[in-house]
C-alpha cells in the first residue's frame, strides 16, 4: 500500500471511530436512562444495569455498521477535503474514481471485520446480557421461556404448550397426516426431551384412527415413551420466538430452508437474509453517492453543507432499501429483486456522474 493510501485508510479509520464512540455514547446515555426505572427491583442494581447496557454495545455495533461506517468515512473524506488535503493528492495523481475506490475498498474492510465479530461473538455477549438481566431481576429461564408453539415437519404438526428451556417442552400434541391430508395419528404425551434430532416423549397416549366406509375407527394405546424424529434443530426452536434481525446468519439459512421444505412462508428471514448479503454492496453505493457531494463544486455551496446532504441522501437510500423489503412482504415480491434493484440503479447513475466529474 502505497503512503497516499495510507495516510487516507488511517484518516478513514479515525473518523470511523469518533462516529462509533458518539454513536454507542448517545445509544447508552439514554438505554441507561430506561434502565434506571428497573433499578432496584429484586436484585436489579446499577451496576447490573451498566453490564447489561455494556454487554449490548457489540450489537448495536453490527446492526448500525452500514450508517457508522458511511459517516465515518464521509466525515474523513470531508476533513481531507476542508484541509486541501484532498486537492494535493488530486494534484499528485490521484483521480477521483481513485480516491472514491480507496475509500470504498477501507469501508467494505472495515465492514467484514464487524461482519465477522458480529456473527461469532454478538449473539453470545446478548444471549448473556438478557440472561443476566433477566436473574437480576428475578425472572428465571424458565419462566420467560415457558413459551408454547406449532411447527410443521414434513406431514406431521407439533404443537408444544410449554418450551421450558429448548430441550424440555410439556403437553405436546403432534398430528401425522397422510397423503390426502387426512389424520392418521394423535400422539399425546405429557413431556419430551428434545435432543436435536428427536423428541423422545413420556407418558404417551396414542390415538390410531383408521377408516371404515363411512365410519372412523380410533383405537387408543398408552406407552410409556415414544420417540419421534424431527428434521429440525435447537437453533430452529431458539428462533421461533426471535426476531429476524436477532438471528445468526446461518440460522436464517436453515430456518428459510426448513419453512421452504414444509412450504411454509419464509418472506421475512429472506428480506433479512438478502439485507445482510447485500450489506456490503449497499454500503458501497451509498458512498458514492456521498462522493458526489464532497467532489462537487466549491462554488455551489460549503463543505459542511455538501457532507450534510450528502449522508442525508445515502441514509435516505438505506431509508428506502428497507421500505422495499416491506413491500416484498406485503405485495409478494421477490426479496432479492426489490433488495438489489434500487442498489443497482442507484451506483450506475453515481458512477456515471463521478466519471464526468473526473473527466471534466
């Protein structure tokens, strides 16, 4: 690398950081804020309080990488810019297609680096963060995860009254369908382990019916235990009760891939999905866009005010990304073609626009 490069990827990186240090400063100020109405219940205190609010920092961190790292890079450029810096390397060489790539290429680095902390580590600081709050102020596992469900596995439906932990669920209900999409089997049984590929249930009652003419037949049996494979996992189940955005990558690809099995809707992981693959691509053209402003002319209006609208615009990008995803949603749409679409369209007009500012 080049001193020139350098000099512009350590400027980058030191505006990224200020950005990301106001950035979680301002997000913790007032989390802390709403956490100090829970202080002081069981054994909820600030100090609590304060692990709580630190152990959440990576997350937000990942989840507002895009606009951190657009501002961070936005503000350095503009600092090159105000100082004359940024005419001197112009002067020296360096065009503005190069200068704009140089900054997109330390975003996208800076970008996969939070990427991959984000995916190993953030999941395990939250899980922890909400498990240590959660003791803190008096509410066990077990009680904020006695939470029931359904879920359809190949032509059987389970229904599980109480997830207690992810392993140990009570009252399950599972119906096996035939063909025709008619009853079989009811399978009762009062609990089960869940080991990661079978439920192996206590206490059982098992209603066979079967036809005759107009008639259906039941028989009933009861058995002691009865195990049950199931083509899902404990990261399925963890995920039934998160959000899209709190789930790990790969999990989004086993939970879209287990819905699409059992032709079951997968719309909003595949928005989530294709947001985060697109992350990098997306950022990229909000940049560009940014650099429109930094390298227009003196002329037109000040520096302060180019950045401003600048980072105004490529949020308002971001704005709209997301809004499409909506719309996939509602309207039926292919995720991945209203997700890349407006990023597509978007870095084509840029990079026609800063071509002409480079060659005029």
């Amino acid at each position: 690398m080049k001193i020139r490069e350098r000099y512009i990827a350590i400027t980058l990186l030191n505006h990224t950081l200020i950005v990301l240090l106001v950035w979680l400063g301002i997000y913790s100020f007032f989390n802390f804020l709403a956490e100090l109405n829970d202080v002081g219940t069981a054994n909820y205190s600030v100090l609590e309080a304060f692990k709580y609010i630190l152990f959440q920092m990576p997350g937000v961190s990942y989840d507002q990488a895009s606009p951190i790292i657009l501002l961070g890079c936005i503000l350095g450029m503009g600092h090159l810019a105000s100082t004359g810096q940024l005419l001197i390397f112009r002067v020296g060489g360096l065009s503005i297609l190069k200068i704009t790539w140089i900054t997109i290429k330390n975003a996208l680095i800076f970008i996969f680096a939070i990427i991959i902390f984000g995916e190993l580590l953030v999941p395990t600081l939250t899980k922890y963060s909400e498990s240590v709050r959660s003791n803190a102020l008096g509410n066990s596992d077990l009680s904020i995860s006695q939470n029931g469900f359904w879920i359809r596995d190949g032509d059987n439906f389970i229904n599980v009254r109480n997830n207690i932990n992810g392993q140990l669920f009570s009252e399950i209900t599972v119906l096996e369908v035939n063909s025709l999409n008619e009853i079989e089997r009811i399978i009762k049984s009062e609990q089960a382990l869940f080991d990661g590929n079978s439920l192996d249930m206590t206490n059982n009652k098992i209603f066979n019916i079967s036809k005759s003419g107009i008639f259906d037949n039941i028989s009933v049996k009861e058995r002691n235990s009865y195990e049950k494979t199931v083509s899902f996992d404990r990261d399925l189940i963890d995920s039934l009760e998160k959000k899209p955005k709190n789930l790990t990558t790969s999990t989004l690809f086993k939970k879209i891939q287990f819905l699409s099995e059992n032709k079951l809707s997968s719309g909003a992981y595949e928005v989530e999905l294709y947001k985060r693959l697109l992350k990098p691509f997306t950022l990229a053209t909000m940049i560009l866009m940014a650099m429109l402003f930094i390298f227009g002319s003196s002329r037109d209006a000040s520096l302060g005010r180019k950045i401003f609208f600048g980072v105004a615009l490529a949020l308002s990008f971001e704005l709209v990304s997301r809004i499409g995803g909506a719309l996939a949603l509602s309207f039926d749409f292919s995720p991945l073609f209203i997700s890349i679409l407006p990023a597509i369209i978007v870095m084509a007009v840029a990079m026609i626009l800063l071509i002409k500012k480079s060659i005029s």
